[in-house]
C-alpha cells in the first residue's frame, strides 16, 4: 500500500516549518484583519515568505474600481466600526482601555467617531501607527461608495433630481449601501429621495437600476443572502431576486406585517431602523420618550417585543444600528442602547421636534452620545457612565507614543480642531480666546472678578481626568511623572499661575465647551449653545421684557420678576440671541429645581445647574436669590452620589469577601487531597527510585 | 463480488507508527480520505481479508486525538442541522491540548487528510495569534527571530499605517 511520503516530524514541534499548503490556511483566517496578518509575518521568515505584503490594511478586497459610463472611476472603499486595544500591557496602566472608533481606507486610513462618522481630527491624531502594537475586533464591517476625488458618497454628490423632495435633508447619511458577496450586486438606499432603492453591478460599467419611485424604505440590511427593506409603516421585506425590475413588492417575500401599535400614539413617525445579530432581525424604533425594539419571529410574520437587550449594548450611528456582546467592552453593563442626537428623523414635512437637545445640551463633541436604558427606560448622557464614555474619548493612551502628543499640542490652526473637540489647538488662538474673555471681564467693570468661577465652572470630574491624561502624554517624553491634578480647584489655581502649558490646557477645555465661539465672534465671546439657533428659528418666539422668548418660559419668566423684580437690569450681553437663550435657561434652571426634590437630580442636571449659574452670573444677571437654592441641591446632589459611591464599595468588599472565602475552602480541600494521597503512595518508596524493586 | 464484500467489511484496522493496532469503524474511518481511499482500494480488489493499514507518520496518541475527533464527526455525519452541538465539541476538543500536540495533531490531519480537523487546528492556531505581540508568538510557538536588523526594519516600515 502506498501512502504519501512526506518528512514529517515526529519529536519536537517545528512551528516554524510548517509546510506551506498550512501556512496559507492559516494565513486566510487572518488576511481580513491587518494587525493579525501584520504580526503572523513578522514572527519569522518561513512565515513571512508564505504570504504576500497586504496592500490595504482594512481589507484585502478593498477599495475596489468600477469604470462609470462617463470614463469617471467610483471606487467602494470599506469601512469597519471596531474596537482596539493594546496587546501587552504597560505597567502603569492597570485597566488598559478598549477604543472603539471607525476606520474608513482609501489610500490611507481615516478615522472617525463610531457613531456620527466625524473625522477624528487630522492635527491632533498621529500620522501612523505601529499596527504590531495593537489588535482590534471588528463590531461592523460595511461599504461606501466615493469618487476618488471626493469625500461624499456618490449617489449624494450628484443630487437629488429638482422634481422629487429632498428627505432627512439633516440627516448626515444620505446613503445607505450592502455588497451583496456572491451576487456581485451593490444595493443603495437613498435616504435623502425618501428611501428610494436600486441597485447595480459592481462588474462592467456604472449602471444604477432603480426600482419604482412609489417604493420607499427607511432602512435595509443584509440578511439570510439577501437584503431585507423596511417601509415606513414597519412591514419588512426580503428582496432575494435583487436584479430583477419594477416594484420590489411583487417580487420580495414578505417577512412580517406592519408593525403593532404601541401603547403611546405619536404625532410625527420617525426613521424606522434594522439590525441584524446572530442571524435575528431586529426594528428599532424611537418615540419621543423611548426607545422601542422589536425582534421577528418569522414563523408568524410578526414583530415581537422585546424588553430586554441582555448582555448586549445597542450602537446607533446615523446608517446602521450595530449589537456589541458586552464581552468585548471591557466592564461595561448591557442592555442600552447608545446614540448620537437626531438619528431617528420624522417622516413628515417641516422641523423635527428634537428631543435630544435637551438631553446632550452642554456634552462636548465626541462625546455627545446619549445613552437609553432598557431596563428602567432612562435618558443619561454618556459621560454619566465613566466606563462607557472611556470607549469614546479621550484615546487611550497606549496607542501612540509621548512625541505625537508634544506634536499635536504645536499643530497649525484648524478651525475644526476646536469645533471636534480635538485634543490639539493651535496657542495662539487659544490664547486669543482667554484674551477676548478676560476683556469681556473688564469691561463689564465687575468689582468682583467672577473667573475663578469661569475656571471652575465647566471642570467636570471627568474634565479633570481628560488634563490629567494630556499632561501624563505630555511629560512621557521626559519619563518624569507628573503630580496629578485631582480637584477642579487645583485647576483653578493653576490657571491663575503663569504656567503656560497649564493654562493651555485649561482653555483648552473652554473651547470645547464654546462651539460656536469663533462664528460668533466679538460680538458675544460667552458661551453659546445650539438652542439659541432653535430658538432663533422658533416661530412661537414672543416678547418678554423686550426680548424674543419661547412662550412656554413666560409664566416662569413672569413669577420671577414679580418676586425679584428686573434682575437683568445690569446684563452685559449684546446679542439678543443670547439673551433670549440666557432668559430661557433661566426658566429651565427654576423648572428643574421646581421638579426635583434632592434625590432624583440627575447628574447631566445638576452639571446644568452649575454651569449654567455660573454662564448667568457672567452676564451679571442678579441672581443672589437663586443661589442658595442651586448649592442645596448641588450639595444634596453630592452627598446622594457619595452615599452611592460608598455602596457599591460596599458591594465589591462583600463580593471578595465571598471570594476569599471560597478560596480558603478550595485550600483546605486541596490540603486534604495531598495528605491523601501521601499516605496512599507507599511512604518507603518516596525515599528510594521509583524503579526500586521493579527487576 | 464488489457489493458482497462491501458489505462485509465494516471494520478496518489501523496501524500507528509505534506498532499500535486501532480497531476502526468504517464509518469512523472514512472522515479520513486517506483511510477512505485505501478502503476503497482494498474493496475494488475484492479482499475478504480484514484491511490493515500502517501509518508510518502518525504517533499512537496522536492517532488517538484523531479518532476520537472522526468518531464524533461520524455520529454527526448524517445529520447537519447539530451543527450547533458539534461546534462547541470541536471547540472544547483542541483546547485541551499543548502547542506539541497541536502541532502533530495538524500535522496529522494533513497526513490523513482530514480537512475538516485541519480547518479547525488551522483556524485555532489562527485564533490564538490574535491577541499576541510579535514576541508572545514567538514564544508560544517557539520559533526563533531570523531576521537580520534590515529586514526589521522593513517590517515595521510595512506595519506603520498612515492616516489621512
């Protein structure tokens, strides 16, 4: 009998000759994820010659050409939403941080925030990366359509012929596109034509097809070969046949009916959105005080409830809705859902009504994230989950080194570096900014000098962890450590130094708290916020002591002055949009004390208090009245978060308590094994050879 | 002759590379299509005899492993839909083993050309470089670094990723 003579190895493992017909297997369970690859050839050189250098470092089939009937190239790029995190472990980083971000290649890698998509800057981030440093787990993997010359989406970039409406016109996705792998068919959903579907080839020329203008969808997701489109009423359809013509209807099965109703009726219909995890469908649904899911159960073509998301955080970006195992999320509890504002636009005509503004008021940029909880249905911002908002902001440290931070404190103007919320800025502007505030104090001819507080006012705890991450970046480069900076009132006190690079940083954290300070100019160099436009654009804007408010805030407005009597009389504001906002903050300060008794202050409450006190204060506004009450519930609030604090020590203490216990228990066990066992094995032999007495 | 003697043969003995002697089910053994062949082989020729089959490269703890996996393969063989069930078995089934044997188990399954057990071995080894450093691989795996100073520096030219 013959059999297939090769050498084989039979004593020691030789890893590093493994034939290469293994080789390549292994290597293809590693070519979709760069850093894998990247490290697989860097161990030796059998392995290294086993494979080809990767070209692109998301994925290898990507970004791909197609030729356009004008001679124009459209190229799909791809993209991953993932999640990185360092391969050994520095020292003093006992609790390393996972990153998520998304990361888009053409040519070079982009990257930009997991949920809105923004760049994450060009000058504060590093030019390169070591990718042998760090792994990442993609969550999501999708496709993009560019023309090489653009940075917009294709079908977007043309717009939407003049007879048909523009839709979600605000919405920051305009498309939506799946590869479908084995057809070699992409499908796009425009989003900004009401949902409008087609499709076309990606071999041969640029040809789009489009299915008939009367069906519309308001999302779709690949799912079982297929893709599966939702209309607006919640019916799901999966279209399998996806080159076929005309009306998707006639050909697609249906997956399920409409949608149930709800126990709560909403006036406007909003955006409904698909996932898919583990091969189950999901609608995710949002009326204006929760959000809803649903999951199909296919045998009864029905959407079915769900109340619970189990260990599973829910992602919404602004195209896709992406389920994360909480496994991958390093101490992060499940069941909410995570998402950036305005992501579920109304179906209707005119302004939406937007619930979110209220809720993310104040957040900076990458982390203006709310997050829903499923279990008790509760709005918190992101930054109220110390755990959930490290995913977001700032990047961890370990991903690169000391040097890039001392480059991006240096880096050149960039108005964006502001408005993102950017580690970098360049000095000069933000000097410029600190100029414009402290002559905004003078002339004001304020006998108190109210910037302590201006220091003080925006630090927030995790602010304080933010400058005490920039300054470790900054002083790593000399391996000196760096006295941590652990109270706001520290900060305050380094302000007032001539501490350059302290100061810095505290402007620093002003601007991220300013917007659209530079839009607005000298005319009100104070703090603005984007209710001031919504306001502006209001129509139900009514005068009240001379000054457009939203009618809601009057009967408010109205108590105060009985009692108190014209308390803006010395304000030095000029701009009456800002006064028009500072009057309604006013009034939304006076509800929130009103509807909260000490306990339920929430914590993106109580920061509003405190800075927004503080904004008002600056415009002397008289405000003497209003103060004791905001530091009782600012005291009440912090003694009701110390108790929690201490019972959740509590917990963990009780917790190893337990732990220990068990160990001690598992030793003693072991301890009786091994006496056992002592006295098992004849006593004589121990002390002579084990082959004693064997011939 | 070929249909009688088919059905009579229904075990096959294996020989390992130590002079063990496996007695194997011949549906067991036909997870492998080296075994399969010769059985095929043996059958055309119409032997009565039962078949032994020495296996020069495989080890008798080795060719263990490899059973116990055909084994479980076989009494799945019938029905896919326990996909699920077999899964977490194979999953289970390699995490018990050290890097040596691993590496003769992979080794193996490409000598016996068992592609299903190659694939998992493969996509295991493939798993547990993930989460390591270049250096941690190096020595999970023992291998020795052969690169000269040049091409390490290649290397991380090639692994530095620009962003735009």
């Amino acid at each position: 009998m013959e059999l297939r003579s090769r050498k084989f190895r039979r004593k020691n493992a030789d890893w590093s000759n493994l034939p290469d017909e293994l080789l390549e297997i292994i290597v293809n369970f590693l070519k979709y994820n760069g850093t894998d690859y990247g490290r697989f050839r860097a161990v030796c050189k059998k392995w290294r010659n086993s494979s080809p250098p990767l070209s692109n470092f998301l994925n290898v089939d990507f970004p791909r050409e197609i030729l356009t009937y004008s001679g124009r190239s459209l190229h799909i790029i791809s993209y991953v939403v993932c999640i990185l995190y360092p391969l050994t472990q520095n020292h003093n980083d006992k609790n390393p941080r996972h990153w998520i971000i998304s990361m888009e290649e053409f040519r070079k890698l982009k990257m930009c925030h997991p949920l809105t998509d923004d760049p994450i800057g060009a000058n504060n981030s590093p030019k390169s990366i070591n990718s042998l440093d760090f792994g990442y787990r993609i969550v999501d993997f999708g496709v993009k359509l560019r023309f090489a010359e653009s940075v917009n989406d294709v079908f977007c970039s043309e717009g939407p012929p003049k007879c048909r409406m523009s839709h979600w016109k605000d919405n920051p996705a305009k498309t939506k596109s799946i590869l479908l792998k084995n057809e070699g068919v992409v499908m796009v959903l425009l989003l900004q034509l009401k949902g409008a579907l087609g499709t076309f080839r990606v071999n041969g020329k640029l040809k789009f097809n489009e299915y008939c203008s009367d069906c519309l969808f308001d999302d779709i997701v690949e799912y079982k070969g297929g893709v599966c489109a939702i209309n607006p009423p919640g019916a799901a359809w999966l279209i399998k046949d996806v080159e076929r013509e005309g009306c998707p209807f006639s050909f697609s099965q249906k997956l399920s009916k409409f949608m149930p109703k709800l126990e709560f009726t909403e006036e406007r219909q909003k955006r409904k959105r698909l996932a898919v995890h583990d091969g189950e469908l999901y609608m995710i649904v949002r009326v204006s005080c929760k959000f809803v899911v649903f999951k199909l159960n296919e045998e009864l073509g029905e959407w079915e409830r769900i109340y619970s998301l189990g260990d599973k955080i829910l992602f919404v970006t602004y195209d896709k809705c992406i389920f994360v195992e909480t496994c991958y999320l390093l101490g992060c509890k499940g069941n909410c859902i995570l998402f950036p504002k305005h992501c579920f636009p109304s179906v209707g005509r005119g302004r939406d009504h937007y619930e979110d503004d209220a809720l993310l008021q104040g957040a900076k940029k990458p982390l203006e994230i709310g997050v829903f909880r499923m279990g008790d249905d509760s709005y918190q911002l992101v930054s109220s989950y110390p755990e959930l908002s490290k995913l977001f902001w700032p990047p961890p440290s370990w991903l690169w080194s000391g040097s890039c931070y001392s480059r991006c404190m240096s880096s050149e103007e960039d108005e964006k570096t502001a408005s993102c919320g950017d580690i970098g800025s360049e000095s000069s502007s933000v000097n410029q900014i600190i100029t414009n505030f402290s002559q905004h104090m003078k002339n004001g001819k304020v006998a108190e000098d109210p910037s302590p507080s201006s220091g003080q006012k925006h630090t927030t705890v995790e602010d304080t962890e933010y400058l005490k991450f920039v300054a470790e970046a900054q002083f790593e480069n000399n391996g000196n450590s760096v006295p941590a900076i652990n109270s706001p009132h520290e900060i305050t006190d380094n302000l007032a130094t001539e501490n350059n690079f302290q100061r810095t940083d505290v402007s620093l954290d002003l601007v991220q708290h300013m917007p659209s300070l530079k839009q607005v100019g000298v005319d009100s160099p104070l703090p603005v916020t984007s209710s001031i436009k919504i306001a502006l654009d209001s129509e139900a804007l009514e005068k009240f002591q001379e000054i457009g408010v939203s009618s809601e805030w009057i009967p408010v407005l109205q108590k105060i002055w009985d009692k108190h009597g014209n308390i803006i009389e010395r304000h030095v504001v000029h701009s009456d949009g800002l006064l028009t906002w500072a009057l309604e903050s006013l009034a939304k300060m006076v509800i929130i004390l009103q509807e909260n008794t000490g306990d339920s202050l929430k914590i993106s409450q109580a920061e509003y208090l405190n800075s927004t006190l503080a904004d008002l204060q600056m415009m002397h506004f008289r405000l003497d009245w209003l103060v004791p009450f905001i530091e009782r519930a600012l005291a009440i609030h912090k003694s009701q978060w110390q108790k929690n604090v201490m019972m959740d020590l509590e917990t963990r203490k009780s917790k190893l308590l337990a732990e220990l216990h068990e160990l001690e228990e598992q030793m003693v066990q072991q301890e009786k094994l091994v006496a056992e066992s002592l006295i098992n094995s004849a006593l004589s032999v121990l002390a002579k050879g084990l082959a004693e007495g064997l011939f | 002759m070929a249909s009688s003697s088919s059905s009579s043969l229904s075990r096959v003995v294996v020989k390992s590379s130590d002079n063990n002697l496996f007695v194997v089910n011949k549906k067991v053994a036909s997870q492998s299509q080296l075994l399969k062949q010769c059985i095929d082989n043996m059958e055309e020729k119409g032997t009565n005899d039962v078949i032994l089959i020495p296996l020069s490269n495989v080890t008798s703890n080795i060719l263990t492993l490899v059973l116990e996996y055909c084994e479980k393969h076989a009494d799945f063989a019938d029905d896919d839909n326990n996909n699920q069930e077999l899964k977490q078995w194979d999953h289970e089934f390699l995490k018990k083993f050290d890097y040596a044997t691993l590496n003769s188990l992979t080794m193996a399954a490409d000598y016996m050309v068992t592609k299903s057990l190659l694939n998992l071995c493969c996509q295991f080894i493939a798993d547990s470089i993930k989460d390591l450093t270049v250096q941690q691989i190096r020595q999970i795996f023992d291998i020795k670094n052969d690169f000269t100073p040049q091409e390490e520096a290649d290397i991380k030219n090639e692994n530095a990723w620009a962003f735009r």
